[in-house]
C-alpha cells in the first residue's frame, strides 16, 4: 500500500506531527508506525478508522481509492 504510505507521511506532515508523537495519540510504537510510513507493515482496519478519524478524512482516500 504505498499510496497510504505517501498519504499517512504527508497528513502528518501537514500537522506538523512528530513521527513519536503521532505514534503516542494512536497509541502505538513509535517502530510501529514508522513501519506505515515506510510500507513495511499494514494497520488494521481499526488503526486505519482511528487514523482517518483523526484526520478528518476517510478510509478509502487513505487507500488511494478517493482522492481528497
């Protein structure tokens, strides 16, 4: 999923988040995260709702099936 790669760096990018400090409000690792980031690992659908939710954007905009 590298479009929700680019698209989760770039929504924290945007608010200006720290890679630990975004890690801390999802309540994960900040390893974990960074695997996101770097597409070597997959949320789950829960972590991808939470994540959208915080955004304000939805799931399928984060998958790269909508655009903004």
């Amino acid at each position: 999923m590298k479009i929700f790669a680019e698209r989760l760096r770039k929504l924290r990018e945007e608010k200006s988040l720290s890679i630990r400090r975004f890690a801390s409000i999802l309540g994960i690792a900040g390893a974990s995260y960074i695997r996101y980031e770097n597409n070597t690992s997959e949320p789950t659908q829960e972590m991808l709702i939470k994540i959208a939710r915080y955004f304000d954007v939805t799931v399928g905009y984060l998958l790269g099936e909508e655009d903004y």
